[in-house]
C-alpha cells in the first residue's frame, strides 16, 4: 500500500506534535474502563497523539532502519492513547520474534489477542499509514512522545503524593517524604534511556585527558586521601566511585575519615560530612583539635592551657576558609543525602561525599530484612556517586566474627550486614590497630589501612602513624629513617 503525503509546513507539524490534546475530542479512544492521566481533577495532560499516529504507521511501512531508533526510545507505557498501547505492544512483540509488523501481521496478532476491534480495527492501521509520510524523522517524533511521557509521569507523581497529603494517608511524616524522594530518584535514574556508544567517540576526549595528565605530571588524579602510600595507590578518590571504609568501633573510623576530609578542604576541595552518629559540636572539636594539635580531651574539659589558645585561634581561623559542610541528622536515606547533596553541588560546589556510617542509615519503609536494607542503601550510594560524579565514602562496621579469630585483621568477609556492600564499592578500605587488642604490642601507635579491594588498580597495605590525643593520622616514616644522617653534599 502506498503513502499519501501530506503537504504540511514544518512549523505547522511539529507544533501539532507537541501540542497536548484533549482526550475528550478524540473519536477513535474505546475500552475506556479505568481512570486515566487525563482525568486527574479535569486537566488536559501533555500528549502528542499526532505523533503516536505517525511513528505507529510509519513503524508499519516495516522499515528496519525506523524500528532501531524507536526501539532505543520508546515503551508501550510512553503512548498515551491505549489504543496505541496495544498496537506498539504488539508490534514490539512481533518484532523482538523475528516477525514482520506490517498490516497483515499485525491485525492478525490483535485478533488473536481480541484487541483488534477495540484499537480500532484494520481500518484504524490503515489511517495510520496514510499519517505516516510528514517531514518530520521518526527519531525526532520517538523524542517528543517520550518526553510527553515522562511528564505525565511527572504529574502522577505529584498528583498521588498531593492526593496522600491532603488524605494524611501515612503513619509517619518522614516516611511519606522518604517514599516521595524514592519514587523521584528512581523516576531521574531511567530518565535518560542507555546506548550503546562507539569507542571512535571517546578515544580523542580520553587521550586529551592523558595528556593533561602527563603534562602537569599528578600522581594523584582525584581528591588526595592525605596519605602518601595510599594515593600512590589509588591516584586519591576518583569522581563517580563509591569507597568503603571498615573496622570495629573505636578503631578510629570517623577519625581517619576527617583527617581525609580535612587535608581535602585545605587543599581547596569542597567536602560534605554526613554524621550519623555524633553531633556536629562533637565533629567540630575534633577539626579543631587535628588543625590546631591541641589534645581532644582539653577541648571536651575546657583545660586549656595558654599555649594552646594561639594554636585555637589559627586553626579557627583556618577552617573559617575552608568549604567544610556539615549534616549531623541522626536518620538518614539515601534519598535525603542525594537531594541534598545535589542542591550543594549546584549552589557551592562538590568533590567528596563521607557518609558516618552506612548502617545507621535507613530507608524508612519496612524491608524483608535488615541485610537486604543494607544492600540497597549501599546501592543507592553507589549511584550517587555516579549520578553527581564525585567520590562517595561511607563509612561500614565490621561484625564481631573479627574477635574470633587470632589473626584480627579483618577480611571482606568481615563486613557486617554487607549483602552487596562489597559487590557495590570500587574501593574497600579496612582499618586496623594492633594496640587495639594489646596495650604492649611493639607497633603501639601505628594503624594499617589494608586496601582488600580496588576494582580499578592494585591491593596492599598501608602503614600509618595514629596520634589518639589528636585523633590524628599521618604518614608513617619507620624510625630508622627519621634517625638516617643526612645524605654528604655534592
């Protein structure tokens, strides 16, 4: 059968496809039995049903070419029209089996699923295939229904949480906001469909990017940890990946995580502390005691001794000028770190994310179990990581297995509650203090931070020097070397 033109300008056409027509005055909508978008308190929703007719009947020509590109874009849940539904559906059906979609094929395959006199019969797909020639691409049409789509899902979103706010249809305020975030990250995860891209598009961008590297000559291409070993390891964290840092409480956790984030907010980065478990008084003595090397315990006592004031004063002074932020809620989703960090990152600026710690975290709705919780927490950090493309640190417990054992030093396995923790992380760091379990260990005063996983670089360990009156750790230096002459002169 052959294609009638259509001899419509451009302008005319593509404001016809965009324009959101009413359902009311469309003839052709039958089976109308549940309620639908458009019905929501009377208002016309964004659709383009020109644009459904004219990729429906251009898909039935049966050119392979236009079935590619629109397969890539759009759903059956994206037509707005059932009617539409039901004919994409069955040609995705069709051709996903190896089968032709045209006419024929199709009003068959309707038939059989009695949905043939409700699209509209074969009368309706031949109108549609007279729509089908306009100077408009059927790529350009796919993107336009698409995003028709995406606001109507946008609107019932809105809608059904307006809806169970003016109902009060929740047990607690928290969880309804918890749910209404959830459902919005994971309406802006799909928002973008994947595709496959040909490596010739990335080869140029990413040997300029290895150029710059080799010209300003960094061993650290990400946020420096502040340990020297240790970035030799990792090149520093890296944009859009999610780390782990481990160990048994009272380790030193949250203390390794601050000396990380404050040596990266005096060297200029932007850093957000997400604190969980202590206040954010409590996080603030502690930069103040790390910046300034003045005991913790004097702060917390007000033991101040004179000659600690003027160190006070210029480690004060020094965060007052750093882009240090600070969250101290003691419950936390994923979805409430990601808005806020999202809302930083426009306004400020972000290049790390610590989160202290992953398990006192939750999702505010009942799960099947507490692993399970873990595990898509631990997820959902991961994509934040990726979506924001900055480093995600979070800090983890180990569980008591690590007592057990005569060798302490803990293992991947040790990771409690860690259901797919390990999977997630790019980059799994586990602490460890052997003065920890034995107050006259000859390695009192030293930590090992043993790297058990790198998705992208090597493993190791390394070794650092633990000051608890500060809660300082810095970079070992093995007395041998601290006490070695000075090389001669040349």
């Amino acid at each position: 059968m052959g294609t009638k033109k259509i001899n419509l300008p451009i302008s005319s056409f593509y404001l016809k496809v965009h324009y959101a027509m009413p359902l009311s005055k469309d003839k052709t909508w039958k089976n109308k039995s549940k309620k639908s978008f458009s019905d929501l308190e009377g208002t016309l929703l964004p659709c383009s049903l020109e644009g459904e007719r004219f990729i429906l009947g251009a898909l039935l020509i049966g050119q392979q070419r236009i079935w590619d590109e629109v397969m890539e874009i759009l759903k059956p849940e994206d037509f707005h029209k059932p009617a539409h539904k039901d004919i994409f559906s069955c040609m995705e059906k069709l051709y996903k089996s190896g089968q032709t979609a045209d006419i024929l094929c199709i009003s068959e395959a309707l038939k059989k699923e009695n949905k043939l006199e409700g699209v509209g019969g074969s009368l309706y797909l031949a109108e549609l295939v007279e729509e089908s020639a306009s100077p408009i691409s059927a790529e350009e049409c796919a993107h336009i229904i698409r995003e028709k789509s995406l606001l109507r899902k946008i609107i019932q979103i809105c809608s059904d949480f307006r809806q169970r706010a003016l109902s009060q249809d929740f047990s607690k305020l928290d969880a309804f906001i918890d749910a209404l975030e959830r459902d919005l990250f994971q309406f802006t995860e799909n928002l973008s469909p994947h595709q496959l891209l040909p490596v010739t598009s990335m080869v140029k961008s990413s040997l300029e990017h290895l150029e710059e590297l080799h010209r300003k000559k960094l061993s650290v291409t990400g946020v420096s940890t502040s340990f020297t070993e240790l970035d030799h390891l990792t090149s520093g964290f890296q944009p859009g990946e999610f780390g782990i840092i481990a160990a048994r409480p009272s380790m030193g956790k949250t203390a390794l995580s601050l000396n990380m984030a404050l040596s990266s907010s005096l060297d200029g980065k932007k850093v957000a502390f997400f604190s969980l478990e202590m206040a954010k008084e409590q996080i603030l003595m502690r930069l103040l005691s790390l910046a300034g090397k003045v005991p913790l315990s004097h702060l917390r006592n007000g033991q101040i001794a004179s000659q600690d004031w003027d160190k006070l004063v210029l480690a004060a002074s020094k965060l007052s000028e750093i882009s240090f932020f600070i969250d101290d809620s003691s419950f936390l989703s994923p979805f409430e770190i990601r808005s806020r960090a999202r809302r930083l990152k426009s306004q400020a600026g972000l290049d790390l994310i610590i989160v202290d710690y992953l398990q006192l975290m939750g999702l505010k709705e009942n799960m099947e179990s507490r692993e399970r919780e873990v595990s898509e927490m631990s997820r959902l950090l991961k994509s934040i990581a990726k979506e924001l493309r900055v480093p995600v640190v979070a800090l983890s417990q180990l569980n008591r297995g690590v007592e057990g054992r005569t060798n302490r030093r803990p293992l991947l396995s040790d990771l409690r509650e860690s259901g797919s923790i390990e999977q997630d992380a790019d980059l799994i760091m586990m602490l460890y203090r052997e003065d920890y379990y034995n107050n006259n260990s000859d390695k009192r005063g030293q930590a090992e931070l043993i790297l058990n996983k790198q998705r992208n670089g090597p493993t190791g360990t390394v070794t650092l020097k633990w000051d608890s009156q500060y809660g300082l750790f810095e970079n070992y230096i093995p007395l041998a070397e601290e006490m070695a002459p000075p090389p001669p002169p040349f």
